[in-house]
C-alpha cells in the first residue's frame, strides 16, 4: 500500500522481508530506550522464524492464548524503514479495554514529518479491508485523534463522525463513550471549554452505566482538558455544561457530539472573557 504526499516522498506499508534484519534490531533497540517496542525477532529466534511466525498470525494459525490475528508492516520511505504498523483483525475481552486495532510507531529520527498520520491513513484502510465494523471505527477514532493533535479540526472531526454511528450500530456503550470524549477533545482544542465539558459529562455518565471506568492514560487526558475547562469557564458555568451532558439520554448524547452546529468554536474563550 502506497501514497504520496503532494509535497514529499512515498510512504510504503510492507511486510518485513528476509533483509530486514539488522534494520529491525536498529529499530528495535532506537525504541527501547524510549520504554517502547519495534516488533523484533527474540533474541533466540532466527529471522526466518520470525517472518513465519508473523505470517502465522496474519493467517490466524496457532496462536498462543490471549493473542489475535494480526497484520504487521513496514512503513518504508525510499528504501529506509521509518516506522511500522500493526493492524488487529479482531479484539478479545483485553484488547478492548487497553490496546486497541491499530499499533503503530514512528522512528525518533523520522518523526514530524507527516509518517505517523500516513501510517494511521493506510492502517484505517487495511481495517476496511477486514471487514470488521468495530475495527473500521475504532482505526477511524485513532486517525481523529492524530488530525486533531496536528490541528486538522475538519479532518478530525470526519474522522469522529464516521466512527461514533458505527459504534452505535454495534450498541457498543463503552466505545461510544470513548467516541463522545474524543470529540470533547476535538471541542477542546477549538476553545470551546463549554461543549468539552458538556460531552465528558456525557461520556461520564454512559460509562457509569457500563461500569467501565476510564484507563489511567485517558484519565490523565480528561483531568488536564477537565482542568482547562473549568478555568475557561469558572466552576459554576463548568458544572452546569457537565450537569447537562449527565442528563442527557444516550441518544441526546450522540446527537449532541455530531451536530456541527453546536462546535462553536469560542464559547470557552467568550465565557472567559
């Protein structure tokens, strides 16, 4: 799978091949030190073991408890490996909760350069291709959540609102939640501390349903955009914007985050002011 950005190199999602060896052990080792992963043979383990062992997991054969089929590529610009992705055709009960369809990493010495939103671009279509709704939305969730952070809000929000019906439609409650404080963040990032508060109060609320409390790194995420909220807003207008996103049905919910209208885009900053 390829693209071309209109103004730089071709980004390529590949299988590891029999040459890549010493690039994986480079890349491998440039991610320890970061507490973090490449996706390397074992140490004990020949090359080609490994290779057929990724190919195993692709196909869905033997795998060890607890795992899942699962695609995994090279992101190869011009020859050099920049980053991989690994796309899971399928969650279990875990990887629900903490993990995800799509892992992907970028090199520290080819990273703010557009490689890791690419990755997720391809990534999102090999999960089309999978046929799974759920891995479809939740790839679409990941590459919202890359757009915003490069302050593509138009982009983000597409992304988000093709991702919650789908959530919907499988009447899976917890994602939806996610859905919903994702775009909270999207709200955030906008200046519009008074829909970030109302959608988080939301999400808050369908997840006390579900009794399915937040991960610690998306509690981190809310505590600093619930903290900026209330200081745009002042607590009592902060817990009148959470109060009604409490308050709303899981349906009032949906609506809610998909109505363009109500991204204002400057309520925080109006409040505040």
């Amino acid at each position: 799978m390829r693209a071309v950005s209109q103004a730089g190199p071709v980004l390529t999602l590949r299988p590891p091949g029999p040459g890549d060896e010493d690039v994986a052990r480079a890349a491998q080792a440039a991610l320890q030190a970061e507490g973090f992963g490449f996706g390397c043979a074992d140490a004990d383990e020949r090359w080609s073991d490994y290779l057929t062992r990724l190919e195993r997991d692709r196909l869905g054969f033997d795998l060890p408890p607890g795992r899942v089929p699962a695609t995994f590529l090279y992101a190869d610009v011009d020859g050099r490996v920049v980053g991989r992705a690994s796309v899971r055709h399928r969650l279990n009960e875990q990887l629900l909760r903490i993990g995800g369809h799509i892992g992907y990493a970028v090199l520290p010495a080819f990273r703010r350069r557009g490689y890791g939103t690419e990755i997720l671009r391809q990534s999102l279509a090999l999960a089309r291709g999978c046929g799974d709704m759920r891995s479809t939305a939740m790839a679409l969730d990941n590459l919202g959540d890359a757009l915003c952070g490069l302050g593509d809000s138009h982009g983000a929000r597409s992304c988000y609102a093709e991702s919650l019906p789908l959530f919907r439609e499988i009447d899976d409650h917890r994602s939806i939640a996610q859905s919903l404080e994702s775009f909270a963040r999207l709200a955030a990032a906008e200046r519009d501390a008074c829909r970030a508060a109302t959608l988080t109060g939301a999400a808050a609320e369908i997840r006390r349903a579900v009794d399915s409390p937040p991960s610690p790194y998306e509690e981190r995420r809310q505590e600093q955009l619930l903290a900026d909220a209330r200081a745009a807003l002042g607590e009592a207008a902060f817990s009148v914007a959470w109060s009604e996103g409490e308050a709303m049905s899981l349906e009032q919910a949906i609506v809610c985050a998909l109505d363009e209208g109500g991204a204002s885009g400057g309520r925080g900053g109006e409040a505040a002011s």
